[in-house]
C-alpha cells in the first residue's frame, strides 16, 4: 500500500536522529569544517545511538532496515552536517556490495566488524582517470596460485584514509570493458595498501576522502565478491540503492537552509519591517520549499520502489539528479537572502552552499544522470 504518511516508528526514528544533530552536530560542525578534521568523536556516538550502520541485516547484529529508513536517517544527520554525515553515510556504501553480491562469510566477517565496533569501510571505485566512466578503470588484477594481486590507484575514496575494510574494482584485462572488471573485499591494512588523506575540498571538509594506492596487494579468493567479470554489475547495483541517500542529502541541507532562512528573514528587518514582509523575500522561500517537497517526494519514492523489490534505476536518477540540481539552487537563494552576511562562515548558509555542490559530482554527476534517463526514454523502458 502506498502512502504518503511516516509510521509512527518511522517519525520516532526521525525525530531521535534530529535530536543527535542538533545536539551533538550542529555544535560543532563550523569547528570541524574549518578545521578539515575527521570527527571520530561524533560518529562514535552515532554508532553507540545505532544509527551508524543502519543497513546491516539482523543476523550479523544490524538494525536491518531498509533503505526508506536509511534515508530518513540520512536526512537528519546531514541537516546537522553533510560532511560529518558523509563519514556515515559512507558504511553504507561499502556495505551495499556485499549485500548485493556478497559470501555469507564476508558478511559475517566484514559486517559483524562493523556492529562489534565503531570502525569504518570504504567503496573505492573512483580513479584519477575514472570517474563517470567506470568501466574504465586502470586498476589491474592478476591470478597468482589461489590470489588475486591488485596495482594501482584510487582518488577522492570517501573515509578511505580511515577505513578498517574496502570494497574495491580492478580489471583483468582492460580492452573487455565493463566485463574485465571484478570486486575484492580487503583489509585495509593488507600489505602493499597506501591511503593518504585529500585536503582542501570545497566543501564537506569534514569528511575523510583520499587517495588508495595498491602496490602487489594480494587478496584471497575468498575476497572476490561475486564471480570475477561481475564487478561493474555490482557497482551498478549498488549505486541504484545508494543514489536515494543522495537525495536524501539533498533534503537534509535543503531543509536546514529553509529553516535558517525563514528564521533570519523574521529576524532581519530593512526599510523599517522584516524583510519577510517583502515578497521578493517570500517568493524565494516559497521556491525553496515547492523545490524540496519536491525532491522529498522522488527520493522517498525511488527508496519505496527499491524496498518492494521493483525497478528503480530511472527513478533513483531522478531523484540524485533533481535533488541535487535543486539543492544547489536552494542554497544559493538562501545566502542570497542573508545578504552579505551569507557570505560569511559566521552564518551557516556559506558552509551549506559549499556542501550542496559535491551532491551535483559525486555518485555519478548530474550530466550522467540526465544519460542514464535519456537512454531508459530512449529504450522506451
């Protein structure tokens, strides 16, 4: 049955995690963005609240929860910080392939890692020369006896300096394409990795992202995922359930910058009354908020779609694509309607504003996006 009301466990689950942000997020967020420092403290603490792996299923310790509660997760931590939130997030990401394609023993091993302890994992697919393109990757893999031996290099590797484990794609052979790639699980720790933290982003500072180098690393094949030649499959896989929490991180920052909008406009006065009062003023708060039920729709929808076991690529790219774009937009009224302070770190919009954009890049840009609808529009699908 379709609805467009949260149960009451859900609203719970909403309202507990909003509670976290405010208190233990917002507090600190502007130290941590400036600072460019990985905020183990808080995510400890998301982690001893259980909501740091919310994705792992029940049988290996987890919450088990689907990706509609994920999301609603998501959307309330990152209201409190997205780059705090994305050190989160990230669990999930590394945790989606063994989901989709994993052994019942890496399951155990590497999800039972993550509930035992506050500990964190990586999907490293990203190279310097592969973004949008993944199927091209240059990382290469050879058969060695009974191991897989893995060279070459990843960038921009969400809580890749910080991760305990990593889920990573190599080729065997370059020219097959997307069919030459296959998936690893590894320690981080294996001999021969190298991860080295990237500084100076935008925005999300608060996050870990770095480059991992593998040098001869070897891995067993009891850490291929899946059969060899499936790696792309997966990765797509798990970006179809992933790319709903970016809209939920577009709802997250979405909302915190109408909310400090319409606080500061009531607050703000010029010409003698609140600039509130002014309808150029409360066109741009309307926008805002048409524009974010909007993407809240998409996004909840997309992660319904993918709880009944249903179709949803086309929907997920909507709704990363749209919330994004939106989100961007969204943010840039809000200093707007801040004026000059809004183009201060005193106020929170110019940390939101610069936040927004990785949403526009990363998980497949918004450009992508609009190829992956065009082709299902295409297709007739």
């Amino acid at each position: 049955m379709y609805g467009f009301e949260l149960t009451s466990e859900q609203q719970q689950l909403k309202d507990t995690v909003h509670k976290f942000a405010v208190e233990e997020m917002i507090p600190v967020a502007a130290k941590y963005d400036k600072e460019q420092e990985f905020p183990d403290d808080v995510c400890r603490k998301a982690w001893e609240l259980g909501i740091l792996n919310p994705l792992v299923p029940t049988q290996y310790g987890g919450l088990g929860l689907e990706v509609f509660d994920t999301c609603l997760i998501d959307e309330e931590i990152v209201y409190g910080c997205a780059g705090m939130a994305l050190n989160m997030v990230a669990n999930n990401l590394a945790t989606t392939p063994l989901l989709v394609a994993g052994s019942e023993e890496q399951k155990k091993t590497y999800l039972g890692q993550l509930i035992s302890e506050p500990v964190y994992a990586a999907f490293a697919l990203t190279e310097p020369g592969a973004g949008s393109d993944a199927a091209s990757i240059s990382t290469t893999y050879r058969k060695v006896g009974d191991d897989f031996v893995l060279n070459g290099t990843k960038h921009f590797i969400s809580n890749g300096s910080v991760a305990h484990w990593y889920v990573t794609f190599a080729t065997e052979d370059k020219s097959q394409g997307h069919r030459g790639v296959s998936c690893f699980v590894l320690p981080a720790d294996s001999p021969g990795v190298t991860a080295n933290r990237m500084h100076d982003k935008m925005g999300q500072r608060a996050s870990d992202t770095a480059e991992i180098v593998f040098e001869d690393v070897k891995v067993p094949r009891a850490g291929l995922v899946g059969s060899e030649g499936q790696g792309f499959k997966i990765a797509m896989r798990t970006f179809d359930r992933s790319r709903p929490e970016v809209g939920a991180f577009a709802i997250g920052i979405s909302q915190r910058a109408l909310d400090e909008s319409v606080k500061y406009a009531q607050q703000r006065e010029a010409f003698g009354q609140a600039i509130a009062n002014f309808q150029a003023v409360q066109f741009m708060l309307a926008d805002m908020a048409i524009e974010l039920e909007a993407m809240r729709l998409l996004t909840y929808k997309a992660a319904w779609l993918l709880d009944q076991g249903a179709p949803s690529s086309i929907v997920s790219s909507y709704a990363k694509a749209f919330g994004a774009d939106r989100t961007m937009q969204i943010t840039t009224n809000a200093v707007q309607i801040f004026g000059g302070y809004g183009y201060f770190s005193e106020y929170p919009v110019e940390k939101l504003m610069r936040d927004a954009k990785l949403l526009q890049i990363y998980e497949g840009t918004s450009q992508i996006q609009r190829i992956i609808i065009a082709k299902h529009l295409l297709k007739g699908v």
